[in-house]
C-alpha cells in the first residue's frame, strides 16, 4: 500500500479565535450526591470568571424533587447580575423559564432530544411535543426580554436509536432557529460521535442554519473527543461546551463519562494557534478546584 | 460571534482502508522492569498475529546491557519465520542490524532522531552522523536481501529543542527514501504533536517522499492523539503504529504515556468506516493479555 498523494492537499482552514462556555456549576455538579452548599458553588462560578471565559452556564431550574443539587437556582442567580458575561441558566420547560425570568436572568438554555426514546426518558414527551414547548418558551423569553438558546441532546445518536439522521437534527435547528433561539448547541450526550459524523452534521447545521449561533458539547469518550471538537473545527464551529476538572459522570463509574475539561480544551487551542481570551494558569486552578469539589461531595456507593 | 459560513465546506477525504503495526511486543514491552519470560512474548505475538494484523514490531536488537527485556530477541525472531506477516526488528545500529541478519529477519527498522538533542542523548551521534549510519544500513540490508525502514523519533517536535521544522523531517525523509529505506514513521515520541502540526508535516512528506511508505506513530497525550491521527488521515497517511493495552510509557508514572491502545485505535478506524481487517474482539483479548503482562511484570520502585 505505497502512498497514492500526488500533489498537495488543501490547507485545513481552523478559526482564528473560538468561545468557551463553561458548563461545570450545571452540568458538572447536577450529578454529584452530596449537596454542595450554596457559597461553594458561587465561589466557583467566581473562579471561573476571573479566567477570561465569556459563557458560563451556573445553575438550572429544574425540579428540587428530580435534581436537588439544583434546589438554590435563584440565589445562584442573584449572586451573579453582571452583565459583561453571559450567564445561562438551563430550563427543561415553561415552568422552570418561568422561574428563571422571575429570578432576574438574562440568559436561559432550552433542552430537547433529537431522539424520540431520549427525549421520551428524559422528559416524556415526542420530540414535536418537545418542539412545541420550545416554541413557546422562544415566545415567553421574547416578551421577558431575554435571551434563549437550545441544546439538542443525542444530537450525534444514541445508544438506544443509534446514529441520528443528520437531517433531523437540522430540522430541528431550523425549527428553533426560526422561532427565535439565539444559539443551538449539538450535544453528544453519551459519548457516540466520531470525527467524521461531527464534520458531516456541524457543516450541514453551520450552513443552513443562519440565525443562529451554532456550538458543540462533547463528553469524554475514550479519548475520541478531541478528534470531535478538531472536526467540529474544520466544520466551522466556534462554540465549545467543558466543564473545568472534566465534571459530570461519575468519576468512580466506568464507562460513564465526564464532560471535556476546560483546562484541556483551553490547550488543546493553544496548540492549534487558535486564541480564547482564557487564563492558561488559572483555568488550571478552577480545574483542580472542581475536582476537589468532584471528590468532596461524591457520594461513594456503600 | 454569529456564523460566517455561507457555503458548504468541501467533504473531507478519508481513506478506505489502513494498515496497523503492532508494537506492543517491541515498544511497549521495552520499559518493563522485570523480564518476560520468551513463552509469554511468544504468546502474546501469536495472539496478535491472530487478529488479522499484518505488521508486528515483535523485537530489538539492542545491547542487553542497555535493554536486558531484548536480549531473547534471536529467540523471538526464530519462533516467528512466516512469510505472510511482516515481522520487524528495532535495529538501532550496523551492529544490531548484522545481529538481525544473522537471526533470519525479513525486516528491520532503524531509527533517527530528528533533534539533535534527542539524537546526541539517544545514540550519542549528530543527526547527520545517524544519517550516515542508516545509509551504510540501507546498504547492508540490501546485501542481505531484506526490508529495512526507519522510525524518525521527535518528528513532530520534543522537549529540548520544542517544535521540529517541516524542512528539517522532510529532508531526513527525503535522504531515507533515496538510500532505499521502504517505509518512514513519523514517530511523536514526546507526544507534543497537534493536529495542525500533524496534518502540515505528513502532507509535506506525503507529497514530497514518493518511493516510501509513511507511517505515524503517536503516544497517548492527554486526549489530543485521537485528534492527531484523524488529522494523519485527513493527510492521506495509511500506516498506523499502536500497541495493544496501550502498552509503553509506564502506566504508574504521571506523564509518562503509553503508546496508542490497538484495540482503541481499531474500535476508531471501524467509527469512520475505515477498514483495517483486524478482529474486534480478537483486539480486544490481545489488550487485555498485554495489560496483565504489564501489571505483571511492572517493576514497582520501592
């Protein structure tokens, strides 16, 4: 199998800057046991925040009786009112955007599945329930005067239904796209994708969808990940989901996986030459600070 | 920062199908404390060669004295004479690659550091003076009727002198191929490598090194190596070094990284559609023998 290159490839066109938004006080913690106390998590929110990183996303409003980790939302929310960062919050449906646009919020993060049996687990609804929901969030947050962005869970499959129909996650982009959402993040939320299927998706959703601010949310898969956000690159994505420590998942369990850490996705662009405005040194520290809190309040299986 | 893609982006050329070279039982098995009886190296070789993997690194032929795991190399070479799988030897110098000879080896592969820190601290010798060595060793292997290829340590860089010039590799390249060396392997033996990087320098010796083989060979580097190799595929490179179990480095010390786990690298190539005729789960034994070998015959400091 001799080399079968005759003349030079195409340069590999990559972004000059990328944005990261930081998931970890959200999706990083919701899984942890142990409540952690309310001036821990706003402590690290704090850090955070002096590294340079522009999104982060610092509570959810979701129900204290399914995520009690969740429980002080709104006091999260007062903490933080600045302006110079977008603070999101994440809201699975009305009620909790409600609750969301009562506590002062500027930012709120819609979630729907992009595979009928996930999104029935997650939420117990079909997808074009979901859809419907979303669209009367987008009106809600109008009159409110916030923004709303979306996050579409299995957006690269799922171990249930396998590999989404590429075409089906851009309609539903659309859908949000048209209906008002700001940003609409693909998430491959148990660790299926492949850097092929992230190119083929993130450059049929980066071109066809125009209005909307278009991002990834990749979790720790066999080490496969960067080879995603690199895809994800090529494709033209400028958006990036972590979470400092690689939060979320359970650290003591195998096979369920962590979010991509922060503190690596900041060097992993640092080698590829593309800048994003974040303190090298202490996203480092907020990555160690979360994986103290990770260890802290994990509640071990007995 | 909305979305600035107006068109489509061109798809992106992955090959059909990729060969692996194994290197477990040479690479990975080097660094062991304790020595591994030749029935177990033995053993794990078959149950490679039982997967479908066409390219074995199965020994070297190095001092003893430097690296006592080796010194059972004629031994190995004896048990393995087949014709249909490429068996090769690690021959650091004439001196080893007479030995190789003298054993019955169809194939050998010499090695060059492209830092002259690296070199001079490896083998004691200026770049140059290496080069001269390889071409009185192509010149051997040519006498004796056997293949010989050439890993280039450092190719993407080390820690001593940072990143490795393009030129400079595709020059060493470029004289290897003209002495009659069959195949090159761009080794990132730090594991400093990026994807940028990767793709810039195997396009560069693709298009440039016509009467060669190139190969890569990467470490485990915090999650970045699965990026790497897509960007090698995406540069057209068909030849991939791993060792099963992620064999190499030492799996106590921090920092210290294996190599590149084959039943990982297979499970990644089958995700893109590539075929590399190996065995999944066949792979997957041959991991889990090679990480007992290690655990077994780790010397723990005390």
């Amino acid at each position: 199998m001799m080399n079968e290159i005759k003349s030079m490839p195409a340069p590999l066109i990559l972004p000059d800057s990328v944005e990261i938004t930081e998931v970890g006080p959200r999706d990083g913690l919701q899984n942890l046991g142990l409540f952690i106390p309310t001036e821990k998590k706003i402590q690290f929110i704090g850090l955070v925040k002096e590294t340079g990183i522009r999104h982060i996303d610092i509570t959810a409003f979701v129900s204290p009786k399914w995520v009690p980790q969740m429980r002080d939302a709104a006091e999260i929310v007062a903490a933080f009112p600045g302006e110079e960062i977008c603070y999101k919050v994440l809201v699975p449906n009305r009620k909790g955007l409600e609750l969301a646009i009562s506590a002062g919020v500027k930012e709120a993060v819609a979630v729907i599945g992009s595979s009928e049996a996930h999104n029935k687990n997650n939420v117990n609804l079909t997808v074009a329930e979901s859809l419907a929901e979303l669209v009367l969030m987008a009106a809600m947050a109008k009159d409110a005067g916030i923004i709303i962005r979306a996050n579409i869970a299995t957006a690269f499959g799922c171990d249930i239904e396998g590999r989404a129909p590429c075409q089906r996650v851009l309609g539903i982009s659309q859908e949000l796209a048209a209906a008002g959402y700001a940003g609409i993040t693909l998430c491959d939320t148990t660790g299926v994708g492949d850097p092929k299927l992230t190119y083929e998706l993130c450059s049929e959703v980066l071109t066809k969808v125009k209005n909307a601010q278009i991002g990834v949310h990749f979790h720790q898969c066999r080490g496969f990940e960067f080879a995603n956000i690199y895809a994800a690159l090529l494709a033209g994505v400028k958006m990036f989901d972590s979470a400092c420590g690689g939060l979320g998942g359970c650290p003591f369990a195998p096979g369920a996986s962590g979010n991509i850490a922060t503190e690596l996705l900041v060097q992993f662009f640092s080698k590829l030459g593309i800048s994003t405005g974040v303190d090298a040194a202490r996203i480092n520290d907020c990555g160690k600070f979360a994986a103290q809190l990770q260890k802290d309040f994990y509640l071990h299986a007995v």
